[in-house]
C-alpha cells in the first residue's frame, strides 16, 4: 500500500511540474460578426415561434434540443448600464 500511494505522489509530482511547464491556452476570439449572426438567428427562431403554420413544429424542434433546465439563484449585481 506504501509503495502505491509512493507511485502516486510521484505520478502527482509529475503532472503538477507539467501543468506548471505547459503555456497558458490561447485566448479565444470570436468572429467579429457573431453577434450578427445570433441576431439573426433568434430573428428567425422568434418568427418560426410566432408563425402559427409552424409553431408547434417550431416548438417541437426547439424541446427537443434542451436536455436539461437548471434555475440558478443570482446575486443581484450593481450595473451602470
């Protein structure tokens, strides 16, 4: 049991001196017109939604790509917009 938990510490030595030798990750940068496309995406999501021809299969399509919900209780932030 010694010498396992020995291999251990030595495994966990040697993951922390690569962690500390790998370089930071490249900060990612997003496409200048992304905001654009989303835009425009939910444009079309919210008149797919208001259509009443398509609505249900909107809907339909729309439940089935969420998995999960989850409710988060947020702090109330202080914001000078």
């Amino acid at each position: 049991m010694k010498e396992k938990m020995a291999a251990l510490e030595d495994r966990k030595r040697s993951l922390a001196a690569q962690v500390a030798e790998s370089p930071e990750p490249a900060v990612l940068r997003m496409h200048p017109s992304l905001g654009d496309l989303y835009r425009q995406k939910i444009g079309n999501l919210f008149n797919a939604l208001s259509d009443p021809a398509v609505r249900v299969q909107a809907a339909e399509a729309m439940r089935a790509l969420i998995s999960d919900v989850r409710r988060f209780r947020v702090r109330a932030a202080s914001t000078s917009w």
